[in-house]
C-alpha cells in the first residue's frame, strides 16, 4: 500500500516569539553600543593621536591596542551615513581592510544572502585576493605564491604548522579563515 503522510509544522513553543524578539533587541543595542564604543575610540585617536596616550587608554580600558587601532579604523572606514543597520558591527569589521566600493559590494552580499559575519570575513578575504592579483604577468607566478607559502611555513612554531594542517585540511582548498 501507497500511503502518503501529510506532517504538519510543529509551531513554537508558547513565549518563543517574545524571547526571540528579546534577543533581536539585545542584539541591536549591542550592536549600537560598538559603534558607539568604536566612535568614540576614532574621535579619541582624532584628537589625542600620540601612540602614548593610545597605549594608556588601552591599559585603561583592559583592552589591546591591536583593538583599539583597529575599532578606529572600522569607525573611520564606515561613518554613520554608510552603516547598514541590518547587519552588525562584525560584520563592518570583518571588510574594514578592503577599499570602500568593495567594502560597500561585500556588506551589500551579506545583507542580501543573509552572510553572518564569519562568512562575510571570508567574502572580503576573497575579494581582497582578487584586488591583489599581480598586474604584470609572470611565467613563474605559481613559484612564488608556492615560495611564500613555504618561507611561512618554516618560521611559524611547529604547533602553529599543526594548527595549520588542520585549517588546510577543513577548508578542502578553499579559502582558510582564521
């Protein structure tokens, strides 16, 4: 016998849609409170630019000042005018480093495919090696990329170069995010 089941949907939960809204709410203000954090670090290095106080402010604050640079950058890279409030302030982060027209395609491929901010990282490391591509032509192209690979390979640890394989290996010759 031909049977054919029909199964519906299960609905959710009763309060699910109250707590989901919850979290869409926390995560606005968070992502509101980092531009506003990352602002106000781009007006502090605006006005008090010495690399001395930066260091002090980043004792202060407990924070790196790998950090702090680089939330000045996303601030400077992306003023209020040119934020997309569907998407958060990772993801701006994550194209910072590209130049703005491809900064603006990658976000504009976030929001549209619905990219979180790890795969929107991965988006702007494609195309910034698309916009790298050497602009002479070389017969020994290949060579050099194979050579640069191997130059880092030897001066990274050898838990580094573990870590590595492991990377290579899950990313099947793709792009490795790290």
């Amino acid at each position: 016998m031909n049977a054919l089941a029909t199964i519906e949907a299960a609905s959710p939960p009763a309060g699910f849609a109250d707590w989901l809204s919850t979290g869409k709410d926390l995560l606005h203000e968070r992502t509101a409170l980092d531009w506003k954090l990352a602002d106000w670090i781009a007006t502090g290095k605006e006005q008090f630019g010495h690399q001395a106080e930066f260091d002090f402010l980043a004792d202060e604050l407990g924070i790196a000042p790998k950090a702090l640079k680089a939330a000045a950058k996303v601030a400077t890279a992306f003023p209020p005018h040119m934020r997309d409030a569907s998407l958060t302030y990772e993801h701006h982060e994550a194209v910072a480093n590209l130049p703005t027209s491809d900064a603006l395609d990658v976000l504009k491929t976030a929001r549209d495919e619905h990219l979180d901010d790890r795969e929107t990282r991965i988006q702007a490391v494609k195309r910034r090696a698309e916009i790298e591509q050497p602009s002479f032509i070389d017969d020994d192209w290949e060579h050099h990329e194979l050579m640069a690979i191997q130059r880092a390979w030897n001066r990274a640890r050898p838990d580094v170069r573990a870590e590595f394989l492991e990377l290579a290996a899950e990313a099947e010759l793709g792009v490795i995010d790290a």
